[in-house]
C-alpha cells in the first residue's frame, strides 16, 4: 500500500498543488480553477489571477452574546 504524496503551496490567496506527482492544480477552497503539467505554469497563471480572499457570509452576526 503507497503512501499518497501531496505538494501544496500557495500564490495570491490560491491553493497550487500536486498529489502523487500528478498535475498541478490552482485551487479555491471550494473550486478548481485549472490543471498544468509543471508547478510553473501553475505558479504563473495563479500569479495571473487577481488576489483571493475568502469571502464572509452576508447576514452574519459578529457580535458576542
């Protein structure tokens, strides 16, 4: 039995990573935005992108009780 291995970075707020030496994927936590060859190509189109932030739900409350 392998051990899965995973390559995990991050490039502007995006999630750039590789499991068991496949492709290299740009990431949100909830979507993939695209898949390369070589961790580059990866970097570079993520570098691409504008800066991710995790946007907050509407409606929340942020105060204490």
């Amino acid at each position: 039995m392998s051990i899965p291995v995973m390559n995990k970075m991050h490039m502007n707020g995006y999630d750039v990573l590789s499991v068991n030496n496949g492709p290299w994927r740009v990431c949100t936590q909830g979507d993939r935005l695209a898949s390369f060859g070589s961790r580059e190509e990866a970097l570079a189109y993520a570098a691409a992108l504008p800066g991710y932030k995790k946007r907050s739900l509407r409606g929340q409350s942020h105060t204490a009780t």
